[in-house]
C-alpha cells in the first residue's frame, strides 16, 4: 500500500501536483539551458564521479559547457529562449545506475571498494 502510494506521489502522469513541479523544474532548467543530470555534483557523491568518467568525453564537454554557459547567464541576468532546450533527456541515468550496482555488489561480496570514499 506505502508503495503503491508512494509511486502514485511522485508520477508526474498521475498526480497533478508532481506535474506541476516537474513543469517549475523544467522552466527553471530551460532559462539557462541546463538539463536535469547536469545538477548532479560529483564532489558530493563519489559514484556519480565514476559514472562522468565513464562517460564518453564529447557527452562531459558538452555538459562542462552547459554549466559554464549557465553561470555566465546567471551573472548576467539573462535568460535562453526556451524553445530549444530539453530539460529532461538523460545522459547520465543509466551510467549511474550502473555504478550503484557494481557498487552494492562489491559491498555484497565484501570487496573494498575501488575508490576512495571521502567527501571533501
């Protein structure tokens, strides 16, 4: 039942109200041209380090680029039309979940890991 409800929460084709977040959030995103695994800090979680260099190099730059572009239009009080960005196309989702995996699986066996796991 807990389940159940919580998957109803957080379905944006189900409920209205995570609709309208998802809406707010991707407004927010479009304005600097961002998308949604570009918020992902990679000083924060050591998995998510990994899973950037694993990715191909053109797909880091391109999200390096978005960033830099982001906070040069913050500084600048400026906004991208919104017409061409895509908010919500993952690049990084399935490298992660990747990473996570072999993680909890190295943690199964008992394994150390393969990097450090200190936060800065």
């Amino acid at each position: 039942m807990l389940s159940s409800l919580s998957a109803w929460l957080v379905n944006p084709r189900r409920n209205p109200l995570a609709r309208l977040h998802m809406n707010a959030v991707a407004s927010r995103l479009r304005k600097y041209g961002l998308r949604y695994d570009d918020l992902y800090d990679p000083y924060h979680d050591l998995d998510i380090k990994e899973a950037l260099a694993r990715l191909p190099r053109e797909v880091v730059d391109a999200r390096n680029q978005r960033l830099k572009r982001a906070m040069d239009l913050s500084m600048k009080h400026q906004y991208l039309p919104a017409d061409a960005q895509t908010p919500f196309r993952g690049y990084l989702s399935d490298m992660l979940a990747l990473v996570k995996k072999e993680s909890a699986e190295r943690e199964a066996l008992g394994a150390l890991p393969l990097y450090q796991r200190t936060i800065p």
